[in-house]
C-alpha cells in the first residue's frame, strides 16, 4: 500500500518536523509585535505565542470608556494579526517554500 516508504523514517521525519515545530513555538516567546491605536495614543504588545504582554494607554483616552473599548479591541486585533503573519511565515519556511495553508 505505502510501496517503497520506510515507516521508520516516515516516523522519523515527523519526529523531527514535531520537534522543530516545538523550537519555533519556544522561540516565538521571545519576540514581539507592537500595534498602535488613536495616534500612538494607545498600545498593545504580544509575543509571538500570541499572549498579550502590555497594554498603555494615554490617561487623556480614560475620560471616554466608549473610545477607549474600541480602540483597545482594534488594537489588540492589529497586534493578534501580526503575531499570525508571522506564524505563517515561519511556518512557510519551515517547509521550504511550500505553502502548508494552501493558496500561493
């Protein structure tokens, strides 16, 4: 049925791509991506695991609650999404060049 494959190396080689998926997500820890909202008056910084790790806000956006919440879920969008292009990009070079999520 799998023909000539070696089921050995076949295991061998998803042990290594785990492994090396398990460095990238280790790495990904230590860098971060900072998005900024209302004129740089609110920021947000994740890391690359996608934890939010800081938050600051100008204390001029604390008088408009309303303001302040969508400004932060825009924010914390923007920086979400960087912390996702990166992962596809790491993960693109993982695999040489070949796109795991389809498309080009």
């Amino acid at each position: 049925m799998l023909g000539d494959m070696d089921l050995s190396k076949m295991t061998e080689m998803l042990g290594d791509l785990q492994k090396k998926a398990e460095q990238m997500q280790e790495q990904a820890k230590s860098v971060t991506f900072t998005a900024k909202g209302g004129g740089g008056m609110l920021s947000v910084t994740a890391n690359g695991a996608g934890e939010v790790i800081d938050i600051t806000i100008d204390d001029a956006l604390l008088n408009d609650k309303t303001a302040l919440q969508l400004l932060l879920i825009s924010t914390i969008n923007d920086a979400l999404k960087m912390v996702e292009d990166n992962k596809k990009s790491q993960a693109l070079n993982a695999f040489g060049g070949l796109n795991p999520f389809g498309g080009q």
